[in-house]
C-alpha cells in the first residue's frame, strides 16, 4: 500500500471504507514459485541421469555375470565332452576282452592328468581290472546292469551318496560294445574338486560367485575356496524353468542375490552365477547421497537469492500501483523512478495515458454537438427513404408480404390484394400467411417459413385460383431479415405471376417427349433395318466366300462370284455408314485406345487401295517422315477407316495423274506426338464456295457425282466426327482443275511396343478341332455356318430354338456355343440366361452371340445375359477362326469381335493381321499346310511363265490369299490380291513379276521353318500329333433326338 509521500505525490487516496479488489497472493509468492519452477528441472535432469548410470551400473554387473555363466558352462562341459570321448576310445579297444593288462595300460595314458578311478564293470556287477566290487552305490551299480544288458548311451549320474573311504563322487559311464565273451561299461568317478578346480580356474572374481549344481539341485562345486556347503540343496530350484534364465533368490548361505541360471545340454546339470542384492544396490546408494547434497546446495544458493529479488519488487509495484489508482481517478501523473527497467516503463505509459484521457474528454465534448446534428439529418433522410421504399412496393407488379416470426402478415403491397389476398373488404395483417394457399402450395408455404426461421432462404412454385378466374401460377421467394445477432426478425415473401412461362415449359416438355419418343423410334428402326439387311448378307457374302475358294470353277464363274461379292460388299458398305451416323447421332460412338504402328497403318492403307489406282492407270505415293515414332496410342481401326475413305475418294474423283498420300511430324514433346497426313489429288477439285457442303450428312459438292460415282455422301461427315473425336481435325484445299489436298491433324501419345498379346495355347487344344453347337432359326444361316465351320474342322450340331439349345447343352459337352438372337418363342438371351441358372456343368459353356443385331447398347445386352462375345453377321472363316482361337483355346487375340465397327475394305489386312496358324496348329496339321502350299505356290509359278490364261491365273492367286494370312505371309496375301485384281483388269504383267518374285522368297521362307521331305515322325514321335477331320456330311441320317448332327 502507498505511504503518505505516495498520497501526496499521485493525488488523493481511495475513499475510506472503498472495497479492496486485490483478492491475488502478494508477489513473493509468485515469484518463489518461479524459483521453484526454475530448480525442479535441474534436480529432474540430476534424477534422470542419476537413474541412467544406476542402470548402467546394473546393467553391466549382470552383463559380467552372464558371460561368466556361459564360460563356466563351456570349461565344464568341454571337460565332459573329453572325458565322454576318452572313454568311448577305449571301450572300442580290442584289448578290452582278451588282455587286460594291455588295456590297464591304455586307460593309464587316456586317462593322465585326470583326478579320479576307472572301473570295469561286467553284468555282474564286478570291477574286472581291481578284481573287487567298485566303491559306488548299489542304487546306481543296480541302474548301471541295467544299461549294460540295453546298451545305452553315455551317462553322467548326479552327486552320488558317499561310499566309506571315497566320500562323494560323480560316476560318468561308457556302455562297451557286446561281445560273445561278455558285456561291460567303463566308469570313471570324479571327485567334486575337480569341478571345483575348474570353476576357480575361469577367474571370476567377487562380487560374482559361481556354482555347479546337479539335476536334484545338489550343490557340487563352488568358485569360492571353502567346500562347507557341498552337497546341499540349492534354494528355489523349482523357479528355474527353460534352458537359461535369471531370479532373484537367496544362496545356500542365506544372502539375498541375484542369480543366472543355464542348464548344460551335455550333464543336465545347472551352471549358476551370482551377485549379491547389496552389490547391485551399492551404486544407487551412492547416487542417492550424490543428489541429496546437489539439491541442498541448490536450496541454500536459491533462497537469499529470491528473498533479495522480492523485496526489490515489491517496492516497485506499491509505486506502479499508486500511479495507477491516480489515473483512475482522473488526476494528472507525474512519472517517478521505482529502480527497475519495467516498472519504470509502466509508470511512464500511466502518466501519457493521463495526459490523453485529459484531450480525450474534451474530445468527446465536441463530438457530442456534432453526433445531435448528424442524428437530425439522418432522421430526414431516413422519412424520405421509407416514402421512396413504400412507393416502389406499391407500384411493382410483383406481391411483397412482411411476415412475423411466426409467419403472420404484417405488411403487404396493393399487388399482394389482387394475386393472393382475401375478398374485398378484409384484410390481410394479422392472418397466417400460409393459410392463403390451397393444398400442396399450404404445405409448401409451411416449409419455407420454417426454413426462413432457421436463418435460410427458399423457393417454391405454387398455383392459386383467384375469385373465379383461371388458376395462376406463382414463383414465390421467401427470405429471411436478420436482427443483429443473426436469429430472425422478419420474413420477407416476395411472389411472381409466372402462368404464362409455366405454359411455355409444359410445352416444351411435352415436345422434348415427343422428340425423345421420336429419336427411340429411329433408333429402333435403324437397328432393325440393320438386322433384317445383315441376316440376308449373311448367307450371300458366307456361300460366296465359300464358292471363291473352289479351285474347280470356271473363269467366268468366278467373275460372276466377284461381282456378287462386290455388290454385297458395297451394300454392307453403306448400311456400315448409317449405322455408324446412328451412333454419332445417339453418342455412342467411342474410340477402342490401343499401342499401334502408324507408319504401318498408312502402309497397309496404301498397300489396300493400290489395286484400285493401277486399275485407273493412277501413280499412289506415300512419303513417311523419318521421325514418326514407332508406337502411338489410338484407335487404328477407327483412323484406318478415316485414311481409307480419303484415299478412296481421291481415287474415286481423279481420272488421270496420281495420288500422294504423304505424312510429316510437327512436334514431340512431353510424350506426345503432333502429325499431319496429307492427302493430294490430281482430280477435278472443288470451287471454294462448294466446300462447305463437304462436311455434311447426306451431301455431295456435284449432284452429278451421285450418279455418276454413287456413294451415300456419309463418308466425310463420319470421318470428320472420328478425326474430332481423336481430338484433331480435318480440313481441305481445293480448286477447280487443280485437284484437292486433304489434311489430317492429330495429337496422339507415344507409347512402347506393347507385350505380346498371345498367350501359349494349351497342349491339350488341337487346331479348330472343336465340338460347336449353332443356335438359328434360319435354315439358310444354318447351313452357312455349319459349312464354314467345317472347312475349319469343327464337328457342328444345328439346333433351330432357344429350348432345343437348353435341352442340347445338357446332353452334349460342346466346347462353343454360336447363338441366335432373334428367334421365334424363345430369344438368345432368354436361353442364355435359363444355361447360365442351370445346376449343371452346361452352365459354363462359353456362348457367343451370332447375330446382325451390333448396336453398342445391343451387345451389351448380350454381355448382360451372361455371353462371352459377339460376332456380327455377315460372317466370314476369318471371324469364325478368331472367336473360336479367343473363346475356344483361350488365345487374346487383338480386335476380335468388332464386326459392326468393320469395313469391307479392310478384309484382307484384317485377315492378315489375324492370329497366325503357326501359333496354335499341331505339327501334323502344320506340315500338311505348308506341304500344301508349296505345291500351289509351284503350280501357280509354272502357269505364270507359260502364260496360262489371265482368268484362271487369277482365280489360282484368289484361292491362296486366305491360306497366305493363315499361314504368316502376309506378302503372298497382297501380292495374290494385287495380281487377281490386276489380271481381272488387263493390266497383269507388272503384277506377274512381282508375284513370282514373292513366290520365291515365300518358298524359301516354308524350306526355313520345315524343309521339303520331312515328315511327322522327324518332328514327333508320340500321338496326338494330328487328328483327322471329325465333320462329316450332314445329310446323313441316324439322330437319335430332336438335336440334328452332323454325323
């Protein structure tokens, strides 16, 4: 408390009787507190590492305890282990049996050195070599006759009972090999001393003891002088389990210690060394006095320290606290030293604070007379707000209600009269606001006033008929005015006349229906159109594949062939084109990401179409850039279509000149890479204000093209929708008799060659030699496949129904099942559903659907009902030969089962790049093929330089081309192709050249992998090296069921 010089100097004191608010401790509490706080961490680091050298004192003392007990345990056994082999050695000695004094000799040099006697025991139980009976117990003598007439092992016997004059020994006994003569055991008594001896001879010095005890826990020997304690029971042997261990226990002389036990696994007996309790407590005792005396100096040193501190503080804060009591009495302060740094700082910023409190009132006085006149004006402009505020809710077309917390009215504008309020002559405040609506409005109204109550705004539509007019719709906004600690005021329901924008959605709606409606019937339609096309297809373009590949037709003949199976091909053509805008139009179309070649895939094009060019006297350039990476990410299939059908083009429009298919990289970075394929013509070229109608669906430049060239005008639109989806674009460059310039730019991943796709076929599996069961109702499809299926070795049954498939699947194991779709009373699907429920093996028969429906949400169906895959019609030996290497012989082979995504075109690559023979053929089916070949190659090179007729040369090419891509030549393929078209057009001889050249080096290729004259058993000794065909002719008779069966 200030004295009276403080009074005088701060200003008057506290009113007497005034309140003391200081209920605090005084400040030398505090501060011994903080002395305190500062010596308990020095005395907690002495504790800790006093604690950490008290354990490490331990520590090592039971460390040098345990090594001694393992030294121990080795000095003694290996003593035994010695003494063990010396008594073996002369059990084994020949002198044993027939000449004793011999054998005395031989045991006096084994056992030189050694402290105890040898004894020669017989069944009898009589020492041979001293001629009397052996100084031992008869319990042991009576267990030792025993061993003898069993032939034991070695023992060593625990400390046996004195004997008179030999006192207590150990017996260690060596069982000697039996004779006709008699069976004995040598023994050899050890006194304890010798342990003893041994135990002092490892130097193990005091506070460490140790001690030799036997399986009872007899005490045998000691590492101390004295022999007092031998042949006493150890204390708490029973706490000693396991092999080695520790406990604390007491000794045989009654001392607390801490002993280490281990049992030896040569005696069973216990090696044991101690440390007294006294000598592993010495150490903390010591640190104990070592702390003590630590923390009293600390104390001492500490507390004049504290008491000088305190008093010096305290007369600082009796003058910081006068100054302060003087400020809050408004008096001025002076500032006055107290001798520390901080009071004095405190002392100062009082005496400012004074100061400032003095400028502050006068301050405050005049802002006073400001705040009164700014008030005034601000009640003014406030009346003119409200009028401003309360004539734009009277004027605006909307309704504006104010609603109490509770959702009373308590405003409304005169719009709210007209749209939702009562009859005339009422009035609206004070009435529950959601109670103006009728049926679900009411219920909504009731929600977002609880919702507004919550703090949250909301919307809602609602309709209400208004004194007998027609019912009108109400856009309503509901919001809440928040108070100043946020919970709500007022709700504010602001609404809308909307019956007109209503209508316009109804409208809208009802047309998005009809629209949705319309584009499912189109869908529905094309999908049929698509069916009802590809079933006929189907058989047209199967028999003529078939019929190309007989070698007997006539020349005329098979031009007729191929004009059919041009004419098909175009049809298929144009129904691939719609079906492709369908998917554009629906959005399904997606692109199949995979590594492929590009330069490859602009080679393979060009290679395609090449044929077409020679026939119009047209020169076909491709120029690749050198910096093309080998492997980019895309879709081949779906890029080859776009190249394909430019190339055709400008072949289609050019009449004379060439075409230049060209391709050069602009950039790669960051794994990319940025292309262009250009495309140039020498043809009629387009006018430039032509050039938009390129693009678009159904539409050619020149209506006399139509005529003139046909086409369905897809092809550009779908190849600019492709190129777009692949994230590039097309564009063109023309002019009228300058030909045109296509140009194609892309940006696709660089990716490394992908792994092998093939996976080793299962010895088991031979080549096509599958059991098929083919699911339709069409006869005329039916026999198509059955005979396509057997030129590729499969034994075939024919089923015309979903139920004769069920019932068939269950009475035969087929490896494959070819189903329908669309059949009367019961679909494929619906089959395959029931096969799959089915509690039968039939259950997990891979069935594939064969049908012409190939829409994307179609397969999935498929796919949905439990069918492995999907081959589309029209089908092909290409397409039947992969779903059977895929679904059959588990081989992945690459774009299996795309037929709705395929081209006609693109046949004979595809079929070159199909699955090759050599892959999955046994030897003897391989060896005939290739014999086969070579002798059709030589042939067809013997008709070549006679000049035989060009029809018949052709026909001859065209019935290799399948058998080369089978094969693995995929050159002869082209080459063949290339000459049958060249042959059919006139123009041969160039093309006669080039194939007799690929027939020579395709010889030398069959002469590498199997040389001419080989047979089966040079490469096979064992069966199973071939198998003969098992599909017979099917208009045999004999079927035992409703299943027919070729037989």
């Amino acid at each position: 408390m200030p004295g009276p010089t403080d009074t005088a100097y701060f200003g008057p004191s506290a009113p007497a009787g005034a309140a003391d608010v200081s209920r605090g401790r005084p400040f030398s509490f505090y501060l011994g507190i903080f002395a305190l706080v500062l010596t308990l961490p020095l005395i907690a680091i002495i504790t800790f590492v006093t604690n950490r050298y008290v354990g490490a004192e331990r520590t090592k003392l039971e460390a040098v305890s345990i090594e001694a007990n393992i030294d121990l345990g080795l000095a003694v056994e290996r003593d035994l282990i010695a003494l063990i082999a010396a008594l073996r050695t002369l059990a084994a000695s020949p002198a044993l049996l027939d000449d004793l004094p011999r054998f005395r000799l031989q045991a006096q040099e084994a056992m030189a050195g050694r402290q105890g006697r040898l004894i020669l025991l017989d069944e009898t139980g009589r020492d041979h070599l001293e001629d009397r009976d052996p100084p031992l117990p008869a319990a042991y003598l009576a267990a030792l006759r025993r061993r003898i007439a069993q032939g034991s092992e070695p023992e060593i016997s625990d400390l046996l009972p004195a004997m008179p004059g030999h006192g207590r020994q150990i017996a260690v006994s060596v069982i000697a090999p039996a004779s006709e003569i008699r069976r004995s055991a040598l023994v050899f008594a050890i006194q304890p001393t010798h342990f003893a001896e041994l135990l002092q001879g490892t130097g193990l010095l005091p506070p460490h003891r140790g001690s030799l005890v036997d399986r009872s826990g007899t005490l045998i020997a000691r590492t101390l002088q004295s022999h007092t304690y031998l042949g006493r029971t150890i204390p708490q042997m029973e706490a000693m389990t396991g092999a080695y261990g520790r406990i604390d226990a007491v000794n045989v002389e009654g001392i607390p210690v801490r002993r280490f036990y281990r049992r030896s696994p040569v005696s069973g007996w216990y090696i044991l060394t101690s440390i007294s309790q006294s000598a592993l407590q010495s150490s903390l005792r010591q640190s104990l006095w070592l702390l003590a005396a630590v923390a009293l100096s600390l104390l001492l040193t500490a507390c004049p320290c504290a008491l000088f501190l305190t008093r010096r503080m305290q007369a600082a804060a009796r003058i910081t606290m006068g100054a302060a009591r003087g400020l809050g009495q408004g008096a001025l302060i002076q500032p006055r030293s107290t001798g520390v740094a901080e009071a004095d700082m405190v002392c100062q910023i009082l005496a400012d604070a004074s100061a400032r409190l003095q400028e502050q009132a006068e301050s405050l006085r005049n802002s006073n007379v400001e705040l009164e006149r700014r008030v005034a004006d601000r009640t003014r402009e406030l009346a003119q707000s409200h009028a401003l505020t309360q004539s734009i809710l009277e004027n605006t077309p909307d309704t504006v209600k104010v609603l109490d917390a509770w959702g009373r009215v308590i405003f409304t504008n005169l719009r709210s009269t007209h749209l939702t309020g009562p009859e005339a002559g009422t009035s609206l405040e004070g009435q529950r606001w959601a109670d103006f609506w009728p049926g679900e409005g009411g219920l909504s109204a009731r929600r977002a006033i609880a919702c507004a109550q919550r703090g949250a705004s909301s919307r809602f539509t609602a309709w209400r008929g208004l004194k007998g007019e027609a019912e009108t719709w109400l856009d309503v906004l509901v919001t809440p005015m928040l108070d100043a600690e946020g919970g709500t005021q007022r709700i504010l329901a602001i609404s809308r006349d909307i019956t007109a924008q209503h209508r316009h959605d109804e409208e809208l709606q009802i047309a998005k229906e009809r629209a949705e409606a319309a584009s499912v019937a189109k869908e529905e339609f094309l999908a049929n159109m698509s069916h009802e096309l590809r079933t006929p297809l189907n058989g047209i373009l199967g028999y003529a594949d078939l019929l190309s590949s007989d070698r007997s037709l006539l020349p005329s003949q098979r031009h007729r062939i191929d004009r059919i199976q041009d004419a098909a091909g175009a049809l298929l053509a144009i129904v691939n084109d719609i079906l492709d805008l369908a998917k554009i139009e629906a959005g399904d179309m997606t692109l199949q990401m995979r590594p492929f070649r590009l330069a490859k895939l602009l080679d393979d094009a060009a290679d395609l179409v090449l044929p077409m060019a020679r026939s119009k006297a047209l020169s076909l350039d491709l120029a690749l850039d050198p910096a093309i990476p080998e492997w980019v990410e895309g879709d081949p299939e779906r890029l080859r279509q776009v190249v394909l059908n430019l190339l055709g083009n400008a072949i289609k429009f050019t009449q004379a000149g060439g075409i230049h298919l060209g391709v050069t990289v602009e950039a790669v970075a960051a794994g990319r890479c940025r292309f262009e394929i250009a495309i140039r013509d020498t043809g009629m070229g387009i006018a430039p204000e032509r050039q938009h109608l390129l693009f678009q669906r159904f539409s050619q430049v020149d209506a006399s093209n139509e005529r003139r060239f046909g086409g369905t005008g897809l092809g550009l639109a779908i190849s600019r929708h492709l190129v777009e989806e692949m994230g590039g674009r097309i564009a063109v460059e023309s002019a009228v008799g300058l030909g045109s310039t296509f140009r194609l730019s892309l940006d696709l991943p660089v990716t490394e060659e992908p792994e092998r796709l093939l996976k080793e076929a299962p010895l088991a599996c031979n080549a096509f030699e599958a059991h098929v069961l083919v699911v339709e109702d069409v006869a005329l499809n039916r026999d198509l496949v059955a005979e396509l299926l057997k030129v590729l070795g499969c034994r075939v049954d024919l089923v015309g129904s979903g139920e004769a498939a069920i019932r068939a699947v269950q009475e035969t194991a087929y490896d494959l099942v070819l189903m329908d779709e669309q059949m009367p009373e019961m679909s494929g699907t619906a089959a395959t559903r029931i096969i799959r429920a089915l509690d039968h093996p039939a259950r997990h028969v891979p069935i594939v659907a064969c049908s012409a429906d190939v829409f994307a949400h179609q397969v999935r169906r498929f796919e949905e009902a439990g069918m492995n895959g999907h081959v589309g019609k029209p089908l092909t030996q290409a397409v039947l030969a992969k779903a059977l290497i895929r679904h059959v012989f588990r081989l992945q082979a690459p774009q299996l089962d795309r037929p709705a995504e395929a081209r006609p075109d693109d046949a004979p690559t595809q079929a070159c790049d199909s699955v090759s023979a050599r892959s999955w053929l046994p030897d003897a089916r391989l060896d005939a093929a290739l014999d086969e070949l070579r002798q059709d190659l030589a042939a067809l090179d013997a008709d070549l330089r006679d000049g035989s007729a060009p029809d018949a040369l052709a026909a001859r090419a065209h019935a290799l081309i399948s058998t080369a891509c089978m094969l693995d030549f995929p050159r002869l393929g082209r080459a063949c192709q290339d000459f049958e078209r060249a042959a059919r057009s006139g123009s041969g001889r160039a093309a006669n050249d080039d194939l007799r050249r690929v027939i020579g080096e395709t010889l030398a290729q069959i002469d590498d992998i199997r040389p001419a004259g080989a047979t089966q058993a040079d490469r096979h000794d064992g069966p199973g090296g071939g198998h003969p065909d098992r599909i017979l002719d099917p208009a045999s008779a004999g079927q035992t069921s409703d299943v027919p069966t070729f037989r």
